[in-house]
C-alpha cells in the first residue's frame, strides 16, 4: 500500500510542478534533447516548406573570383532543408545549372529576397535555422561567407584585428573597419547582381530583385547598413549585434533600419561611463567607439520606421545557430537559447514583412513594454545612454 501513496503524491507533485513550472520543465526537455542529440531544431515553422541548394555565382570576368552562397527557398516538391549538423553540405553547382532544377512554391504575389552576411570569419551557414525560419515565412536567403577572401587575385584579405590599446591602433581599427565593411558590401552586392542575372532566366515576376533586405550578424550587420548606402536595390537593413563602420556609423542611413543588441555588448549607460573613466586604455578606447555607438543609434532607432530591441540572456554568439549547439550548455542556465532564437526570428520577419512587403508595422514592432521575457524596447529609452557625452563622428575619432 505505501509504494502506492508514494507513487500517487509523486504523481500528483509532478503534475503541481509542471501547472507551476510548466515553461521551466519544457525548456529543461528540449535543452536535454540538444545535449542527447547534438542536432539543432529545423528553424522551418512557417507556412511553406522548406529547401536549400549551395550555388555558384560566377561572373563574365574571368578576373573576378566566384562568389559561393547558400539559398533558401520556399519549395513545393523539393527535398527539405535538414535540420543543421544533421548532414553535410552538399557541394556548390553553378547556379546556371542548379536553378532550373529547382521547384520554387506558388504564391499570390512575388517573394521578397534577403541578403545575409556572417560575422568576421564566419560563414553562410551560421545562420541556418533563421534562413530556414525565414523561407518559411515566404523569403528566398541568399547567404554568404564572410568577406575576407579577396574578389581578384592579389587583392589583400579584408580581415583585421579590433585593437584598441593606444589611440592610434583605435584608429587603425575604425579605417580597417570602414574599409571592410565598404568591401563587404561591394562583394554582397556583386553575389546580388550575379544572382539576379542567373535567377530572373527561370523565376523572372516570382522573385521580387529590385527590392530586397539584408540583415548580419556582428560586422556583417556593418556590411548590412553600408549596402543599404550604395545601393538603392537594398531597401531595409537589420544589424544583429554588430558595430557599425564606414558612412552608417554616422547615422547617414534613411532606410529602415532594425538593432537586436546581445548582453555581450557592455552598452549600459553604468558600463559605458565606468570604461570611459577607466585608466586602461584599451578599455578607454573601446569604450569612445561604444559611446559613439550608442549616441548614432539613440538616433537611428528613434527615426519612423527604425527599431531596436536589447535581447538579454545570452552573449555574442547567442545571434547564430551557435547559441543551441551543444557546445554551449553552460551558457543556457543565464537564459532560455529557445526564448532568444524565438524573439530574434519574430523581430525580423516583422521588420521584413514591414520593409518589404508593405504591412502596417507589425505590433510586435511597436509593443513596449515587449511581449518577450528580458528584452528592453530601445525606442524612447531614456535610460540607455543616459549621461553619455554627444559622442564625436567616427570621421572624427579616425583622424583626430
């Protein structure tokens, strides 16, 4: 009779703590399911399903070196994208050859198209439960690796290290930074025009390529707002945790424009004052740059149309598949990995769905306080950046 009582109250504590605790016991299976399996979820849960192809885009100047990207699509018939890490990647094609084989869904109107640029040294599958994400939804990604592979031979790789420990490297650092960006740019607008040639033979009135956004993570979100600044084919731009270098830096950008800030960026008005006093000068430096950071944006993010959004609970890296890799589990005690992915996703596709297709803003946009845990509205913030001096132009501080 005992084990039973036992059994029972057992039964019964366990059903009270998951009325009480429903969302901690969910969130405790699905990270033991990542840690068993070490396979991330498939980002597809929109409407449409979902497939992806590595392509080739090659230029008529034999000069010119092939830019490799990955595509996501809405499909109907095609084999569906895996969920990452649950097979390797198969080998680009040229996408002359691969495109027409490729089934695109139907649809009412035209798909819009998204650019993607990685963080430095990353590349165009760190981001794949996003693009996935995002096709579902009714976009076409394209996806590229970071820019540090030079476009002709003998061009100099584009990569550079972020040091600030005397004035002149922090300069050093904002010019190579500008540079880079300027240079990524280029070179996702190249992968566009390459790609359109190629694309408007067998999806021409399906595919929408005058009018795209492009969304990067850490300094492709630098790469991001300096496309929207030279081309007029790039009309909104999302900036995932990244500095911003070159021209955008100085708030020159009038497009739509949408900031997701990580805890990893020490952009508290507290942090940004104490570095600023701090008689370390690599953290005095940085701390300029930051400063200038948060001034450009108090800006940018108050302009119709622009957003941004502090998603707290996880660091740097929290902005890619990264953040749901096995390898980070002790991180995901500070905050729930599927809360942030969730959030970020719902942020874009309502910026997108703004930009792009010609919604009213979403209310996701203009809710504050947010509808998810731990993340703070930046639009009409006070406390951000309160007490931070009108920090100089990044022109400025590069050649003072």
């Amino acid at each position: 009779m005992r084990p039973l009582i036992i059994l029972v109250v057992a039964l019964m504590a366990f059903l009270a703590g998951h009325f009480v605790f429903g969302s901690t016991l969910q969130r405790f299976v699905r990270e033991s399911y990542l840690l068993i399996s070490n396979k991330l979820p498939n980002g597809a849960t929109g409407p449409f399903v979902v497939a992806s192809a590595s392509i080739e885009l090659i230029s008529d100047d034999p000069q010119e070196r092939t830019i490799t990207a990955h595509l996501w699509y809405p499909t109907a018939g095609d084999k569906p994208d895996e969920a990452p890490g649950a097979a390797p990647q198969p080998s680009a094609r040229p996408c002359e050859t691969i495109l027409p084989s490729l089934h695109l869904a139907e649809a009412p109107k035209p798909f819009s198209l998204l650019l993607y640029a990685p963080g430095m040294g990353g590349n165009r599958l760190e981001n794949r439960m996003t693009s996935q994400f995002l096709a579902s939804n009714g976009y076409l990604v394209l996806a590229m690796d970071d820019g540090i592979v030079p476009q002709k031979p003998g061009d100099q790789p584009s990569a550079f290290p972020l040091d600030f420990r005397t004035i002149d490297l922090m300069r050093t650092t904002i010019r190579l930074g500008t540079e880079k960006a300027l240079h990524d740019a280029r070179a996702a607008l190249q992968a566009l025009d390459r790609f359109t040639h190629c694309a408007q033979q067998t999806w021409a009135g399906r595919v929408i390529f005058d009018r795209v956004g492009f969304f990067g993570f850490s300094l492709g979100g630098s790469t991001a707002a300096e496309a929207a600044l030279l081309d007029p084919r790039v009309v909104a731009s999302v900036n995932l945790d990244g500095w911003l270098f070159g021209p955008s830096a100085d708030g020159k950008n009038e497009k739509p424009y949408l900031l997701l800030l990580t805890d990893d960026t020490n952009l508290t008005s507290a942090g940004l004052r104490k570095a600023l006093a701090s008689d370390e000068p690599a953290v005095h430096y940085e701390a300029i740059v930051n400063a200038h950071f948060v001034q450009t944006h108090k800006a940018l993010v108050q302009r119709p149309g622009n957003y941004g959004f502090w998603i707290h609970g996880t660091g740097h890296g929290g902005f890619t598949d990264l953040n749901l890799s096995r390898s980070q589990w002790r991180v995901w005690r500070h905050g729930d990995p599927f809360r942030i992915q969730e959030s970020k996703d719902a942020y874009l596709k309502a910026f997108f769905d703004t930009a792009l297709k010609g919604m009213a803003p979403a209310p996701l946009l203009t809710a504050n306080p947010s509808p998810y845990a731990r993340t703070d509205v930046l639009k009409d913030n006070a406390e951000w950046g309160e007490g931070i001096a009108t920090a100089p132009t990044q022109s400025d501080l590069a050649s003072k």
